[in-house]
C-alpha cells in the first residue's frame, strides 16, 4: 500500500513523498507493541494497588509510576483508535 506523507520545509517548498507500506508487517508490529503496553499496563497498576509500596516508597517514584501508566494508556487508547 502506498502511503503519502506531505511536509512543508520553512521559507523552501513543500514536498510530498510515497512511501511503501506493508500493512500486513504494520498489522503485526502494532499488535506486538499493544501487546507489551497491555503488559506494562499490568505492571504498573499492580505496583500502585500495592499497598506497601504506596507507603514505603518516596512520593516522587510513586508520582513517577503514576505518570508513566497515564502515558502508558495514552498510547494504548492512540493505538486502538487508529485500528
């Protein structure tokens, strides 16, 4: 499938470029990495169900995991829009 992607280069032209795309290896590729986020997913929210580490651990890591499951189902969302 070709797959056209337009850009402008500041004060020069704008351009367009075909590129060819194997949507079948996309397909897997995008199934692969929803797969891993899925996992992540997982990870995360475990950690912050864990009562322990909510109390042990410093606020910072705590915000930090926090802020990297909200990314997390960014990307997942992003993905499954897109499919």
């Amino acid at each position: 499938m070709l797959k056209e992607i337009s850009f402008v280069i500041p004060n020069m032209c704008k351009t367009t470029l075909l590129i060819n795309v194997d949507t079948e290896k996309e397909k897997v590729r995008i199934d692969k990495e929803l797969k891993k986020l899925l996992i992540e997913q997982e990870k995360y929210n475990k950690k912050l169900s864990n009562p322990q580490f909510i109390d042990k651990a410093p606020k910072e890591e705590v915000c930090k995991v926090m802020q990297k499951l909200k990314d997390i189902k960014s990307k997942i969302i992003a993905i499954e829009e897109n499919k």
